[in-house]
C-alpha cells in the first residue's frame, strides 16, 4: 500500500464512524499504513484493526450524564449542563455509549443529575421516554451498536415497572439486549460487531447496582448487567471545574484494578474524562487532549486501550477525533 496522506486518512476514518462492516476492512488498511508512518504500532502492542473487530477491539464516544442536556432540563438546564442536546440528537451525532443516573422521583424512573435544590428530579424526563428514543435510534440505523450505563438510584421493581414493558421479549427493545452473561463472554470472549448486528442484539445495558449479578435479580431479568463484573473504569474526575487537570488514571474501584484479566475474557474499559463540574471553556480544552491522555496515560495504566470515552459536552473540542484515532488499531 502506498503512502496515505493524514487528511485521506481523515476523510476515511470519518466516513466510517459506525465502525462495522465494510468499514472495519477500510480502518484495518489505514492502520497499516499508520504503522508504517510511526513506526511504533507493533513495539507498542497496537496491531491493525481486524477486518471482523470485537467490541473490545474498538472505542466507542460515551456522552457522560446524558440526560443532564440543555435540551431536556427545561428549567434545571442552566445547573451546568454536560452534554448540549437531548439523547436522540446524541446517538444521531455520533455517540454510542450514554451513561444515565436513574433516580425514583414523583412515581416514576427519572433520568436525573440529581442537584439538592437545584434539581431535585421530580420534572426530569423519565426512563420510558429516553429509552423510546434509544429504541427509535435503533430502529433508524441498523448498524449501530449503543451501550446504556446506569448510575442507579433505584430498586429492582421501580425499574421494572418503569421499563418491564420496553425490556419485555415482545417489547421494543427486549429482543435487541445483548446480555453477555447468556452469550458465555466469559468464556469465549466478547463478540465481533457484525454478529451483534446479525442477531440483532445491539444494546448492552450495564447497572452500577452489584446485586444484579444474580440472575435471579429483577435488574438482571430486564437485561442489566452488573458493571463490575464486565468492565474496569478510571476515577470518574480529573479535578475542579477550572485549573490543572489529573491525568493520572487509577481504577475508581478499590475491589478491581484497571490491570484485571480473567483467562480468555477481557473486561472492556470504561475511560472517564471529565471534571467535577463542566464549565467552559475547560471541557473543551480537555476534549481536545483526549487522546494524548487515552494513548500515553490511560492505555498504559490498564495494560489496554480505553472502549469507551466519556466525556462532557461532546460538541466541543472534537473528542470524536479521538475515537476515530483509537480505531485505526487494536492493543493485545
């Protein structure tokens, strides 16, 4: 292959921003003549993108605290939004992992940054409509892949009451959940994006809430798993909403390091990139070096690359450059 230019290599890479099919087979070329241009790829442990990734092969951009836009608020949208438009314009813009704080407010599952005064819930959407506007996305692009994690602040039947109906296997979405644990991904690895989309089963739904690791839990019948037992993930603050950033990367679990394997099974990696508070312009200052910190801080810390970035206001700063970089390889 012939030398690539970096704006072809840009204009490729963004045509293929689903990550699945023919495009997997474009990134896996670019990758090569990526590694003949550096000439670090393989002393580095980056080896080319397979024609056929996994989903531990790639890198998806994660909207943190989705829910919490300017779009969806209504009155609490000046209580420093994190992302500038409301769920369905963030999958049609790119975003492929949401992570969402669920909270029981007024006889509903509302999605909700929960601020005392400020915010305090009862207003907020509720979980039925999010995840309607997650199933319409589905239902538009065919290809796409979605991860939903769930900050959650709710029992097993107010979840199940809120969303049973939407999860149920007549349902939207029922019988597009992916659930690793019925899959054997422990056993024989996560599955290549092409087989998610041939099946069918192209959302992975993770909970914060560790007892949903039963199969017996109200939670995990719905489709949620228990994101400790599937993912490692970064301390979720690089600092104050102004000032020096902390780009050291450190597991935000004491219980299970950035470093865990399991024979055969590779956790995916959860990489938070974000400040207590999002104030402007400093996320979009920190979008920018995203991929600085995910190549030189983060993949180094966890022994792998990042799947998921998570970041604030996703418009600015271009984190998407990011994601589009991480997946012209694969790390062993």
């Amino acid at each position: 292959m012939g030398a690539i230019s970096w704006a072809e290599r840009g204009t490729a890479v963004r045509a293929c921003r689903t990550f699945t099919g023919r495009c997997a087979v474009a990134a896996a070329a670019l990758a090569l003549a990526l590694t003949g241009l550096t000439g670090q790829a393989s002393a580095a442990g980056r080896e080319p993108m397979p024609a056929d990734p996994t989903l531990a092969d790639l890198t998806f951009l994660t909207a943190h605290n989705a829910m919490h836009n300017t779009e969806d608020q209504g009155r609490s949208s000046l209580a420093a939004p994190n992302q500038p438009h409301r769920v369905a314009r963030q999958l049609d813009d790119g975003v492929r992992a949401l992570m969402l704080d669920a909270h029981h407010a007024n006889g509903r599952v509302r999605m909700c940054h929960a601020i005392p005064v400020l915010n305090p819930c009862g207003s907020n959407a509720d979980a039925a409509t999010v995840f309607t506007a997650i199933a319409d996305f589905l239902d538009r692009d065919r290809e796409a892949v979605v991860t939903v994690f769930l900050e959650d602040y709710t029992t097993a039947d107010q979840l199940g009451a809120e969303l049973g109906a939407l999860l149920a296997p007549d349902g939207r979405l029922g019988a597009k959940v992916f659930r690793p644990d019925a899959a054997g991904v422990r056993e024989n690895g996560w599955p290549t994006v092409s087989s998610l989309r041939e099946s069918g089963h192209r959302l992975l739904l993770f909970t914060d809430d560790t007892a949903a690791s039963g199969r017996d839990h109200g939670k995990n019948r719905l489709g949620f798993m228990a994101q400790k037992d599937w993912t490692v993930e970064n301390y979720w603050s690089m600092g104050g909403g102004i000032g020096d950033a902390d780009w050291s990367c450190y597991s935000r679990w004491d219980d299970v390091p950035l470093t865990r394997e399991e024979p055969g099974f590779r956790r995916l990696f959860v990489m938070n990139h974000f400040r207590d508070v999002p104030m402007y312009p400093t996320y979009r200052n920190d979008n920018t070096k995203l991929q600085d910190r995910a190549e030189n801080h983060c993949l180094p810390a966890a022994a792998k690359k990042p799947n998921f970035l998570a970041v604030d206001q996703y418009g600015d700063g271009n984190p998407m450059a990011a994601v589009d970089a991480l997946n012209t390889y694969t790390y062993r």
